[in-house]
C-alpha cells in the first residue's frame, strides 16, 4: 500500500466482521459425543490392531508357545513395553533442553497515519519551533537471530535430563515386573486349563451318571426296597458331589477363557493343549540366604525404589539450583528494513545476572523439603528391603507348602484311582451296584481335580519365587523376534531354570548393592511339571456299562 492512503472503508468492515465471525465461532465449541456408529468403528479397529501380526494357533498349545504368546501378544505387557518407549522418548527430548535457546523472529508492522511526532526543547521546557518529525516508516519489515544460554536453565535441564533417564529404568523395572506377573499367571492358569481339558468330559459324564443314579436311588427309596434312611444319605452324599462337580465344572470352563485372554486370543475359542514332558516337581534346593541375596540386587520393586531415591536426590539439587542467581549470555543478529534506520542491520550481545530477593525467605523451606523427599524415598526404600526379604520368606515357604499339598494330592488321587477300578470290577462281578461305581467314580474326579489344581498352585508358587528373586527369561527383542524363536528361547529358559547361573558382570552392572555374588555361585532352580503315570491312569466308565 502506497504511503498515506488508508484501507478502503468497505475493506475495513469486511475485515472486522470477519474478525468478529472467527472469534463468535471458537467460543461456540460444544460437546460432542461419539455416536454408536463411531464406537463400533473404533472398537473394530482396535480389535484389527490388537490381532494384527498375531499368527493362528496350529496342533496343541504347549507351556513354551502360551508363554511366548502371552510376552509377544497380551496388551497389557505390550502396554508395559510402550510406557519404557514413551520414557527413553522423553529422555531424548530432555536432552535438547540443556541446549542454548536459538530464536529466530520475524515480523511486519503497518499503520495508516504517518508516525509523527514532536518535540520540546530541553533548556525552557517550551515546545519546539521546528516541524514535527517522521521516526519510523508507516510499514516496515523486521527479523532477527539470537542465541541465549541461562546457567540455571542448563543446570536444571541437566538434572531433569539424569532424572528422565532413572525413570526410564524404572519403566523397565515395571516391564519386568509385568513379564513376572504375566509368566506367574500363565503356568497357573494353563495347568487349570489342562485340567478342563484332560477332565472336562469325564467331569460332564460323571455328571451324568451321578443324575441318573440320582433317580434310580429315588426310585428304589419310592419302592421301599431299601431303608429310607440309608436311601436318604446316598442321596445327600451324591447331591454333595453333584454340587462339587458342578463348581468344578463352571471353574474349569473360566479357565480356558482367562488362559486365551492372556495369549492374546479370542476368550471364546477353544485351544488344545499339550501337556509338559514328565518331570517331577523338586524341593527348593537353595538356602534362604542366598535367595535374599539375589532377591536384593533383581527384585523389580526393590530396583525401582533405589532409582525413586535418585530421583529425588536429584530434585534435591534442583531446588539448591534455584536459590542461586541467575547468569544468562544473549547474542542476536537483526535486520530493520525501515527506512528511516541508518544502521539496517546490526548485532548486539549482553550478559545479565537476576536474582529473586524472596529466594532468601522461601529457600530454606524449599531445601527442607527436597530434603525431607529424600529421607521419605530412603526410608521407603528401606522399608521394600525389608519387605523384600518378608517376601522371599514367604514364596519359600509357599512353594514347599504347595509341593506338600501336591505330593498328599498325588497320593489321594492314587488311591482313589485304585478305589474307582475296584468298584468298576466289582460291577462286573456283580459283587457291588452300579450305584458304589458311580460314587468311586465321581470321587475320582474330585480328586483328579484337585491334584491339577495342586499342580497349579505349585507353578505359581514357583513362578512366585521367581518373580521375588527377580530373575526372568533371558529373551530379545520381543518386536524383533518372531514367535517360533521366542518360544523356542522360552522352552530354552524354563529348562535351564533347573539350574541357572547368575553372571557376577551382570549382577554388577545392575544391582544398586555394593556386595555381588561370587561368579561360581548356583541358584538351583525348578520347573515343576506334571505327567500321568500309565499305571494310574484315569478310569472311564460309561453310563452303558454302568448299567
């Protein structure tokens, strides 16, 4: 626009009411929900993204693949895996923090009247005889360049910077955490899902028969062709082992789907399993003193604290950093396309020294508290050693009560196996009734049960100490590793379990503790398996034959 002509009077109201459309709009915002059609097409997406690279399940599951698939596939885990990513991302951008500010400005200033002005003479304070002046062009154009470092700045940068990198550590030690808890409650559920497997139809069967021996009971009760009393009892003993079935039953069936949720698959398809090989679970062959040791250096919580209390260190530096003044260096380079300014271009440089006077005041209370954060992160941290030793007590005396319970488990279920095959050889022989039969039979049942339950409970009491100790699978990648060489690492690890190895090198270049186990040292792990004998094998006996 040429000098002294102003905007059209058509072109100015245009402007305002545009001006005045925009901001009317942006205070009109109003909620908007999702509509159905929006959540359905979302909960797809999620669904397609969640199954996505996920390879069908072909033949049987065993141990190895449902734990390769639960570590590659299980959302949560993977969520664990995202939150470390998302932190060593905010380390990254930390870093650039401690770098000098580089600002680059650019702008244009117009006006429609001419920058006049006049003046008064500085001797009788009188206004000045001459005309008034031009300072500046009515538009004109401006841009500059300048670097600027703060000392203080650079040193709380710095700090945050140490600190983004402890809590990047502490997004691993939670991964790891997941991975425990995720491998403790896959062993537990597979072994119930075995059993769902292995006995679901016999537990259906026997369901079966015991209702039909159920209404022959009632009937002969009717016919008074026994005594109603001991009629009566068979009844209330098999109605007691119906109900007992019936729990089994519905316990069996969640166990499936908790199983295929945990791998990451459909909760309502039904996965074969393979049983483990034979192996018989072993006493913990490890004193407790060790265990403490190595449960002092890896356990995942204990590990998390000690890089908490760095943290707060750390903030504890950064709060003595703000008492200090503050030195900032400027340089910048400008450019002024007025033409009025002599001098277009220049460059200028200065150093300034701030200091907040009520720093005096507010400081010591500042540094208490960092300080008293440091004490409370120490002292919390104390308190999960402790805790930590309480907790490698207990999975020690967890596990050798769950291989108790499994050994007395196993022994009853022998029992009643050999009761169940006498009672169906008796039937043959016409020496007891259908009705003995049945009731050996559904005691069986109850007792297969809970001999995989018992199973069960000693995986996870073994994956307990585990997870206490801190030690896990030594696995790559999971994003670059596919899953037959995953689960061919998982099978690798849950054998050399039985006796695993702890590197000193590695214990050192993690371990917060001073004191690193001594390289030849052993930890005597286990992998507690489960195999039915052929000599007790479970009896099948069909209604047919019952009758």
């Amino acid at each position: 626009m040429l000098p002294g002509h102003r905007l059209p009077r058509h072109l100015r109201v245009r402007f305002l009411v545009l001006s005045c459309g925009l901001l009317l709009g942006g205070c009109a915002v109003a909620p908007k929900p999702f509509t159905g059609e929006e959540l359905a097409a979302i909960n797809r997406a999620d669904r397609a993204e969640a199954q996505r690279g996920m390879p069908a399940i072909n033949g049987a599951l065993s141990l190895d693949e449902a734990l390769a698939r639960a570590l590659k596939f299980n959302l949560e885990h993977r969520t664990r895996i995202l939150e470390q990513a998302q932190a060593v991302g905010q380390l990254d951008a930390s870093r650039y923090d401690m770098l000098p500010k580089l600002l680059a400005n650019a702008g244009y200033t117009w006006r429609d009247l001419e920058n006049t002005r006049s003046a008064t003479d500085s001797v009788t304070g009188l206004p000045s005889l001459a005309n008034p002046y031009i300072s500046s062009a009515r538009s004109h154009s401006t841009w500059d360049m300048g670097l600027s470092w703060n000392v203080l700045d650079f040193g709380a940068s710095y700090y945050t910077a140490k600190q983004n990198a402890d809590r990047v550590l502490i997004a691993q030690e939670r991964r790891r955490r997941a991975m425990h808890n995720l491998i403790q409650n896959v062993r537990r559920v597979y072994w119930r899902a075995l059993a769902a497997e292995k006995l679901g139809e016999q537990v259906r069967v026997t369901i079966e028969q015991a209702e039909a021996a159920l209404g022959d009971s009632r009937k002969i009760s009717g016919e008074l062709i026994k005594s109603p009393g001991d009629a009566l009892r068979y009844q209330r003993n098999l109605l007691e082992n119906l109900r007992l079935l019936e729990s089994v039953d519905r316990e069996l069936a969640s166990a499936r789907i908790e199983l295929a949720s945990l791998i990451g698959a459909d909760p309502g398809s039904r996965i074969p399993l393979q049983e483990p090989e034979a192996a018989n679970p072993m006493p913990l062959d490890l004193k407790i003193e060790r265990m403490e040791e190595i449960a002092l250096t890896h356990n995942a919580d204990l590990r998390e604290s000690f890089y908490s209390a760095r943290i707060a260190a750390a903030e504890t530096r950064k709060s003595l950093l703000r008492l200090l003044p503050g030195i900032s260096f400027d340089y910048a380079y400008r450019h002024d396309d007025d033409k009025y300014v002599i001098n277009q271009q220049w460059q200028d440089a200065g150093v300034r020294v701030s200091f907040n006077l009520f720093n005096l005041l507010s400081g010591p209370a500042a540094m208490k508290a960092a300080e008293m954060g440091v004490k409370v992160a120490e002292t919390r941290r104390m308190a999960l050693q402790m805790a930590v030793v309480t907790q490698v007590h207990l999975a020690s005396y967890q596990y050798d009560d769950a291989l108790k319970q499994y050994q007395r488990s196993d022994e009853i279920w022998a029992v009643d196996n050999r009761l169940a095959q006498i009672a169906l050889s008796q039937e043959k022989s016409q020496t007891a009734s259908s009705l003995d039969r049945i009731a050996a039979n559904v005691t069986y049942i109850l007792s297969s049960v809970r001999r995989y339950h018992a199973m069960a409970n000693v995986h996870e009491a073994a994956s307990r100490v585990q997870a206490t100790l801190g030690l896990e699978p030594e696995i790559g990648s999971l994003d670059e590793t596919d899953l037959p060489t995953l689960q061919k690492q998982i099978g690798l690890s849950l054998q050399h379990w039985t006796k695993l190895t702890v590197p000193a090198d590695q214990v050192a270049a993690h371990a917060p503790v001073a004191t690193p186990p001594r390289q030849d040292d052993v930890v005597a792990w286990f992998q507690p398996s489960l195999r039915l004998a052929p000599s007790l094998a479970p009896v099948h006996v069909s209604r047919e034959e019952g009758r």
